[in-house]
C-alpha cells in the first residue's frame, strides 16, 4: 500500500508536466467558445471527464476569461512553432487520486465511492464551475471560478464555506505545485463584500514564502475586472509524508 501511494505523491510532485496533462492543454476546439456545446455522458466516454473544460452552463464572463488565459497557454513563435506559454491550465478530474496521473488512476487503497467535494454535483452550473490556471515563472495561480444556485448562504449570495471551499481549491493546488504533497495547516479568511450568486470571480493566489516544510500563500477574491475586493485570504500548507495519510493524520 505504501508503494501505491508513494507511486501516487511522486505524481502529484509531477503534477505539472506529465504528458497526459500537456498533451490536454492546446487549445480546445471552436465549439469550446460556443454555449451550445454537446459534452458526451461520461458512461460513452472511455476518458474521465475533464471538468476544466467549458460546459454549456458557463456564461460569457466565465468563458471570455477562459479564453483570455487558455490563449496564453500556448503561443507560436515568429517561425509559426508552438511553444509552451505563461499560463498552463490545470485539469481537473472528480477524484483527487486522478491528479496525479492525468487523469488514468484510479486508487484502489481509498474507497472507492469518495468524490472530490466541488466535483460531484451532476446538474453542470449548479454549484462550483471553475477552472485554474498556473504560471510557473511567477509563482502565481489563478482561478475563475462561477457561482451556482445551490451555493446560497445569504439570500442571492455565495456562502462564506463556499467560498472557503473555494480558496482552499486554489491555494492547495498551487502549494501542491509549488511544494509536492501538503495540506492546510491554517487558512485566514476576511469576507469583504459579498459575492453574488451565479457572478464570475477571480480567484489569485501567489507565494509569500517557502520556509522548510511551510509554504505560506496570499489569496484574493476580486469582480472579474478586479475592481471590487470580495475576499482576501492568507494560507499556510505544510508539506506531509505519505505515512501521515496512513496513519490517519
Ligand atoms: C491537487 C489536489 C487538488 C485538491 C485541492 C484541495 C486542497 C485541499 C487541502 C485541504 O483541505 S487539506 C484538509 C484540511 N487540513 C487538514 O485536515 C490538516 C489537519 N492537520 C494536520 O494533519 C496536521 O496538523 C498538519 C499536517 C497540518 C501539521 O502536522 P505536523 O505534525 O506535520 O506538523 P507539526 O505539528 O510538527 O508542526 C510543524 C510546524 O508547523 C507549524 N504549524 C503546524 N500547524 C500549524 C498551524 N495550524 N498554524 C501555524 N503553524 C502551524 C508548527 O508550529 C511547526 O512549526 P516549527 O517547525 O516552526 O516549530
């Protein structure tokens, strides 16, 4: 078991250059960009289902920022070769083991009904829809995240532990980038204006600093043209060991 999961951290060290994952980040066809799209059921598909992907329930803020840094991910040179660019986006799957593999695992040693928490409400925009984006050289990661109906809190408004939810999302997956394995060891939250229900945001993250085992990240929440302030967060994630799972924390 424990080689099991060494094989799997080992692919979450690598989690932002295995070929299954590079080969998901060109440009997505046309029919991305278009609100009409037909995603097949997931039962006729032999790949699981990439949830970074636009679905018909996302609206035009939610794609046009889609398409602003998935346009960046790739770029062609004066010589009209593609190369990598700033922003690479990360894949997401409806259990966290898939991370580390692109997708193709799925662990055997954890249950095998356990779900990731944003990724398992079927109805597509009723709860979280986003989507991460990672840039390497700056140390930073973005999220665009679009609010369902079914994450009222107060009436017309996204819920604080959504929006937790939601920053642990992006926070965790960049220390998970920046520094293999870890969980949260502290998450600091002030809530400053409330976001409303089915709006876009912008979620940012950024490194403060690595300390040893520690990595310590700012986070914000902004409107998606950064001109109102949401929520604003700092996080510490402390760097585990695979025994620290086995043995139940
Ligand atoms: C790619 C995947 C995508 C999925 C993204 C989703 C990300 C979601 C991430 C999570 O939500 S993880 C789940 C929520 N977190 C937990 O359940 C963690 C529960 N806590 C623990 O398991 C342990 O407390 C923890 C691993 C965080 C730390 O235990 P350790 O035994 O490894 O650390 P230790 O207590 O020896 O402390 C090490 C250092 O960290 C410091 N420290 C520990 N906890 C702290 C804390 N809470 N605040 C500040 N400092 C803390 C501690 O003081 C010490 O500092 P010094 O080395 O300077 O002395």
């Amino acid at each position: 078991m424990a080689g099991s999961l060494g094989r799997l951290f080992r692919g979450f060290q690598s989690f932002t250059s295995l070929p299954a994952t590079r080969a998901q980040l060109s440009h997505p066809p046309a029919f991305f960009s278009s609100r009409t799209m037909v995603t097949l059921p997931s039962f006729l598909s032999s790949k699981p289902r990439d949830f970074s992907l636009p679905n018909s329930s996302w609206g035009p803020e939610m794609l046009r920022l889609y398409e602003l840094y998935n346009s960046q991910c790739e770029v062609e040179t004066e010589g009209g070769e593609k190369q990598e660019g700033s922003w690479q986006r990360l894949p997401s799957y409806n259990r966290s083991l898939k991370f580390a593999t692109g997708g193709v695992y799925l662990s055997k040693i954890i249950q095998s009904k356990a779900r990731l928490f944003t990724r398992n409400i079927r109805e597509q925009g009723a709860a979280f829809e986003y989507v991460l984006f990672n840039n390497k050289e700056e140390q930073r990661c973005v999220g665009i995240f679009q609010a369902g109906h079914l994450l009222e809190g107060p009436p017309g408004h996204v819920h604080g532990g959504a929006i937790a939810t939601m920053i642990d999302t992006v926070t965790g997956t960049h220390a998970t980038i920046l520094s293999g394995p870890v969980m949260t060891a502290n998450l600091n939250i002030n809530y400053r204006s409330p976001i409303p229900l089915g709006s876009t945001v912008l979620i940012e993250s950024s490194l403060d600093t690595k300390e040893g085992r520690k990595t310590f990240i700012s986070c914000k929440v902004t409107s998606t043209d950064s001109s109102k302030l949401h929520t604003e967060s700092t996080a510490l994630f402390l760097s585990i060991n695979v025994s620290h799972l086995l043995r139940g924390g």
